[in-house]
C-alpha cells in the first residue's frame, strides 16, 4: 500500500507524525532499527547527527508512547501516563526551554542527532495541544496497520489512515461477521 497519499499534518505535527511512522507495522519495517536506518531517515527529515543503539532504542520507545497517545486522541481522553513521562523525558534530554519575544513565547531545544530530533517532537506537541489541532493526529485502529494520520474529517471522528483501505477492510469484516453469524 503506498502510503504518500494520505494528507499531512500542518507545520512540525508532520514531523511527529512521520516519526511515529519509522515503524511501518504492515510492511514490518522499522526506520530506527539502526545506526544507517536511522542516518536514513534523519537526512529525509533534516536531522544532523548519528543515534548510537541506546538512542534508538529510547527513541523506539517514545514513538510507542506517542503513537498510545494518538490511538487516545480517539477517545479524547487527553495525554496518557506513559506519553506524559516520555515527553518530559524527552524534554528534559532535549534540554527544551520557553524563550520569549515581543510577539508570544516559544519552545526552544538544543542538541544534535536524535537530542535535535526529540526537541522537535516536544516543541510540535506543545504547540499543537496549545493550537488544538494534536487531538487530529491519530494512529490507525486496524491494529495490522496502526499507520499514523492525521484527521481532516470535520467531526475529528476519523478512525482509520484511509477509509479507502482499512476502513474498507473493517467494513468488509463487519459484513463478513453479520453474514456467518459470529
């Protein structure tokens, strides 16, 4: 399944939700496997700097715990625990701050490699509950497929990355159910 034709997240939430995709769970593919997968990935997303094993294997963490954040975005129940504690981790790692300027305040980070990316993912997630449009980035229900999107529907109500394809497959499951009597 190609997946380029799903629409973007405005602004730095594409950058969350392409990290929250490195792990493709249909295909089985993970972009943060290793050092090369990674420097793969990061050149695509303008992060400078290589991610030794211990940093991935945080970084697989934290893009579980964001992923469980937006598979709650279903529900609108707001950040879980596990998604509360990886950010901050993050933060505090990323070294993330709140600079001021005549015009507002922003979120600023420091550091290189997956340090830069992590500040990235931090300042993006702030900003996005702050301008109400987190609660738009969803993860997939189908869990063979679990691909981050992010939700267009006017009612914030969407379920799957593409109706096209996993909402077509649940529906076709459901007739599949009703049909045989399970």
């Amino acid at each position: 399944m190609s997946r380029t034709v799903y629409p973007s997240a405005p602004g730095e939430l594409e950058f969350v939700r392409s990290f929250v995709n490195t792990l493709d769970v249909e295909k089985g593919t993970d972009q943060l496997r290793d050092g090369t997968s990674w420097m793969a990935w990061a050149t695509e997303h303008q992060v400078r700097g290589a991610a030794s094993a211990a940093d991935l294997a945080v970084a697989r963490e934290v893009r579980e715990a964001i992923r469980e954040a937006m598979i709650a975005n279903h529900d609108r129940s707001g950040l879980p625990a596990g998604a509360i504690s990886a950010l901050d981790m993050i933060a505090d790692r990323a070294n993330v701050k709140v600079r001021f300027s005549a015009t507002g305040a922003r979120l600023r980070g420091s550091g290189a490699g997956i340090d830069a990316a992590f500040a990235r993912i931090v300042t993006a997630v702030a900003e996005s509950i702050a301008d109400d449009t987190w609660t738009r980035l969803k993860a997939c229900v189908n869990d063979e497929c679990q691909w981050a999107f992010y939700d267009t529907s006017r009612s914030r109500t969407g379920q799957w990355c593409s109706m096209s394809i996993c909402g077509n497959r649940a529906k076709q499951s459901r007739w599949r159910a009703a049909r045989d009597g399970s």
